[in-house]
C-alpha cells in the first residue's frame, strides 16, 4: 500500500511540501486573520480517507460501469437533479477537462457516478481556480475519488458499496494502488459509510477563504497527515453497513463546493 503522508501547504494553484513549523505559523496567522474580519475569511475543514485496493473485495457480477461520454453528459444536464451539490461539482470537473468518470446504469436510469483523478490530471487539476489547492500532486499508484452522486433510485448503502466496489476495480486496472478521498468534517453519514467500507482516517485539509469586495479572492489549503510514521496496513474493506441512507443523501464524498 502506499499511504500519502505528504503534507501540503497550497496557495491558489501552487502546492508545496510543508513540514510542521511552517503549517502552524501559517496557521496561526489565519487564525489571526479571521479573528479580526470573520466575514471576509471563510474556514472549512475536511477529513482524508484512503483505502488499499490490495483488499478491496472484488466487484459483485451484476454491476458493469461504463465510463462517461459528452452524451451521458448532456442527457445529465436535463435532469431535474443536475443542481444537486455533488452532480453539479462533477459536471463542473467535466467542463475543466476532467473526464475519467464512471456511471452505473440502471434499467430504469442512471444509479450512481464518480469521478477518477490519477497522476495523469495533477497539470489539469493546477486549473481549478479557488480549488486547485484541494488536490495536490498524486504520486505513481495513488488515485483519488470524488463527487460520488448517488441518485435518487441508489439510496440504500448497499447499491452504493456495489458501486464502490466497481469503481475499485477500475481503479486498479488503472494501476491504481491507493485510493483517497475526502469528506467534508460535517457529513457524519457519508462518514460513517466510508469508514464502515473500510476507508481509514489520516489526516485533514483546512481551507481558509480570503476574499474582499471588489478584489481578488485567495484559498490557503492546510493538508496535515494525523497517521502515526510506522503503522499497520490498512485492512480489508470487508463488512459494509447495509443502513438505508436519508433521502438528501447524495455521496459518499463531500464535494468541494464551499459550505458543503
């Protein structure tokens, strides 16, 4: 398995390497910051999870994904759910040049769809504006997922994690060794999901916010790694939770959007 203990400081697109005196002072000075104009620095906080595919269980027969094309794009952006927080996040990756997704098609439309990021999108995902700085650099063998939409025929946890499984294995025939994710701090069901699924806990992304009336905004993203130097390997993503999920549920992966 290969565990992202990087830590990052990233400023608008620009990602760099930050050991721990560096993130506290820059920190501090945010803190500061939104301590003396608390409506113009916006703070949100996100928790990293990853997964090692090694043991991952394997797809359930029935589900065959199929990779997204501009036409199942397009019948997308005339559904009545399209301004649903994570459909739209991912429609909006598509439009930035991001189109390794996949969908799961029901017989009566489409269940769930996800977006793949590899090594291969970290120059493209350096464009995403205010957001670049969520996604730094992935290394050879890590892949990331994001905007998992679950619609509206897909709210039981057990089509999600057969989903999910699915999405594993592309992943790994992508050569994907790791997968991470993130979750926004507030979504305690898409977190207790992925946990159950076997997604670990390691680590945070704190986003501060500048921005000021007529004049050009600024995000600062924190990444920290919370996982001890020398662990144990990830376990098995075996037992999922088969709860039904609420009705406005719709993604096992927050979505970057602010406020989300």
């Amino acid at each position: 398995m290969i565990h992202d203990a990087r830590e990052w400081l990233c400023v608008g697109p620009v990602c760099c390497r930050a050991r721990a005196p560096l993130r506290v002072a820059v920190t501090g000075v945010l803190r500061l910051a939104r301590a003396a104009f608390p409506r113009h620095v916006l703070r949100q906080r996100w928790v990293r999870y990853e997964i090692d595919l090694a043991g991952a269980p394997a797809p359930p027969p029935h589900v065959r994904l199929t990779r997204v094309t501009d036409s199942i794009i397009g019948e997308l952006r005339q559904r009545p759910d399209r301004a649903e927080t994570n459909l739209k996040a991912g429609l909006r990756f598509w439009d930035e040049g991001l189109r390794r997704a996949y969908i799961w098609l029901g017989q009566d439309g489409p269940l769930c769809i996800q977006w793949l990021l590899l090594p291969e999108h970290n120059r493209q995902l350096r464009r995403l504006s205010d957001w670049a700085g969520m996604y730094p650099p992935l290394p050879r063998g890590m892949g990331q997922v994001d905007h998992l939409f679950a619609f509206s025929a897909a709210r039981l946890a057990s089509v999600t994690n057969d989903f999910a499984y699915a999405l594993y294995d592309e992943a790994r025939r992508a050569g994907v060794q790791t997968l991470i994710t993130h979750i926004h701090e507030s979504h305690g069901v898409a977190r207790a999901w992925a946990e159950d699924a076997g997604w670990r806990r390691y680590g945070t992304i704190t986003r501060h916010h500048l921005g000021w009336p007529a004049r050009r905004t600024l995000s600062v993203y924190v990444h920290c790694d919370e996982a001890p130097r020398r662990r144990a390997a990830t376990a098995p993503a075996a037992d999922l939770a088969r709860m039904r999920l609420p009705q406005n549920w719709n993604g096992g992966a927050a979505s970057t959007t602010a406020g989300s």
